[in-house]
C-alpha cells in the first residue's frame, strides 16, 4: 500500500537521525564536564517545626553550547545507559561539597546518587576522598537514593549504607512511594529520611491520599526518620503537608533551585563567638 511505502520512508531516516542525535549527545556529555558545560543549582528545603531552611539539595544542570540549558531527565538516562553517569556522578559530588563549605554550619548538603555509582565498588572510597578534599564533614551530607538501589536488596547494599551511615552520613529515600512495596523498605533497610514524591504531595487535598500519608508519616516518625514534603509549589500544599505532619517541605513555594539560594549565601550567626 501507498501508506505503508511513505511510513518506512518517512520512518526509516527519522529513526536513523534520532539515533544520530542521539549519540551526538553522548559525545557531547562525554566531554561537557572538562568543558564546563555542567553546573549544579541547590534547592533549598524547610524544617517545618524550626521554620528554617536546614539545607538544599544539589541538581544537576547542562549548559549545552548548541541546545541550550538541558534538565537532568533529558540526559541523565542517558548517562545511566552509557555508563558516563559515574564521572558525571563524581564531579557533582566534589562540586557540591566544595560549594557547600561555604554555607552555615547549621546546614545539611543533599547530593542524588544513581544506582550504579551506589553499586560500583569504588563508590565508599570516592566518597571518602571527596569528604577529605574538601574538608565537608560527614555529619552535614546527605546522599538521596532511589528505590532501584534499595531492590536490589542484597549484602552488599546492606553492608554498604552501614558503611555510609557509620561515617555519619545520612541516607535519604528519594522519590518514595513511586515504586513497588516502598513500605517494606521502611522496615528493612537503614536511612535517616524519606522523600514522598510529589504524585502524592499534590494529591494531599484527596482525603484517601491524605490518610494514607498520614499513615506513613507516623509509622516513619515513630522510628525517628524525618519526612520531606517534595514538589510543594503552592502555599495550599504547605498548609496540608503542615497538617499531615511533615518534619520537611522542598518545592517552588519555599524555593526553587538555584545557582545561589540566597538563604545559604550569608553566614548564619554564630551560636557562640569563639
Ligand atoms: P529529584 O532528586 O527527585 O529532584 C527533585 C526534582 O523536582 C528536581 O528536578 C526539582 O527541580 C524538581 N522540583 C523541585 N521543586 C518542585 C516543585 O515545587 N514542583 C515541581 N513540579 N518540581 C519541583 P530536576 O532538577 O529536573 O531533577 C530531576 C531528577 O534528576 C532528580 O529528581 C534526580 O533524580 C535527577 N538528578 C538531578 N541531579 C542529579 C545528580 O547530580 N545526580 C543524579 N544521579 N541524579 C540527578
Ligand atoms: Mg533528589
Ligand atoms: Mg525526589
Ligand atoms: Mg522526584
């Protein structure tokens, strides 16, 4: 049939070209980093009860010389595929800690980790460098990692967020709630915090969703894991995540990520002169 000429070829060389671009793209993150094509923003987020912001997460960005400023889902899959992930992964560990030397001593430095950088063996040593060469301490970093990493549920990764922890890192669950038996993670393995993803912060308003979050938010507190409130982009979400008993809120109503919070520009004052 006519149709069916015209699909393969109209098809057949839009297929090629995407996957041109496509690894056009990966030569080109390949060298973006040495480039200085990437750069991190830093969302900050609220301790409710304080009323402070505790610290701000680190977000990748990519200032692409031709396709202008990209967002990490746009290529971050991509350098999971490809494996660029873990220099990509190292360098905003290193940038982010370094940056945050620089803000009150009261405040946390979140920073996501892909699941391969979790599983790769070097992973504990790189941490450790990073943590030495920049001075940062151990106490004021949070790494964030997704449900991917915690099913694969074995010794290693076990032994592995132990590791972490006893250096006094803090280990958050980002994205909860979006994957498969999130609640069985509650119990099994160690962290400090979880995220509740935003699908279900901006469905607060529906009184099952509300109960249900209710309902996890005390099970997490009662064994002291703080709960952040993601995607809070509007000052009627905050009401509710206040009400449902969040420990913390992060979204455009509180900030949206930037090269420079202003609330981590200045110093807080100090508690004692010393
Ligand atoms: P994430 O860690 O869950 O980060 C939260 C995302 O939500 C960010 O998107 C942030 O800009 C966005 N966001 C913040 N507040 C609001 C809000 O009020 N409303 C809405 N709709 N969105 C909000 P972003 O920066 O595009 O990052 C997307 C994802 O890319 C991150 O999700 C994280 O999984 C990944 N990512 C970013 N930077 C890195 C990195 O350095 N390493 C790794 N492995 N992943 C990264
Ligand atoms: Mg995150
Ligand atoms: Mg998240
Ligand atoms: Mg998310």
């Amino acid at each position: 049939k006519a149709g069916g000429l015209d699909r393969c070829a109209v098809h057949e060389p839009t297929e090629a070209a995407l996957s041109l671009d496509k690894s056009r793209l990966e030569l080109d993150l390949a060298h973006a980093a040495q480039r200085g094509e990437l750069y991190l923003v830093y969302q900050p987020y609220v301790d409710l009860a304080e009323g402070v912001v505790s610290g701000a997460e680190a977000l990748i960005r990519w200032r692409h010389p031709t396709r202008g400023e990209l967002q990490p889902l746009s290529f971050i899959p991509m350098a999971e595929a490809t494996g660029l992930i873990l220099p990509l992964g190292r360098w905003a560990l290193r940038t982010a800690l370094r940056r945050a030397s620089e803000w009150p001593a009261s405040t946390t430095l979140s920073v996501n980790i892909s699941p391969l950088q979790f599983q790769q063996s070097g992973f504990l040593a790189e941490v450790d460098s990073a943590l030495a060469d920049t001075g940062f301490p151990a106490e004021r970093l949070e790494l964030e990692i997704t449900e991917t990493v915690l099913m694969r549920d074995n010794p290693e990764t076990t032994a592995q967020l132990h590791a972490l922890i006893t250096r006094g890192i803090r280990i958050a669950l980002d994205d909860f709630g979006t994957g498969y038996s999130a609640l069985a993670y509650l119990a099994r393995l160690p962290h400090h915090r979880i995220k509740l993803d935003k699908t279900f912060v901006q469905d607060l308003a529906n009184p099952a969703t509300a109960e249900l979050i209710r309902a996890i938010i005390s099970l997490a507190r009662a064994q002291g894991i703080a709960v952040t409130a993601e995607g809070v982009e509007r000052d009627e979400h905050l009401a509710l995540v206040r009400r449902a008993g969040f420990t913390h809120a992060q979204g455009y109503a509180m900030g949206a990520p930037a090269a420079d919070p202003p609330e981590l520009s200045t110093p807080a004052p100090r508690a004692s002169a010393s």
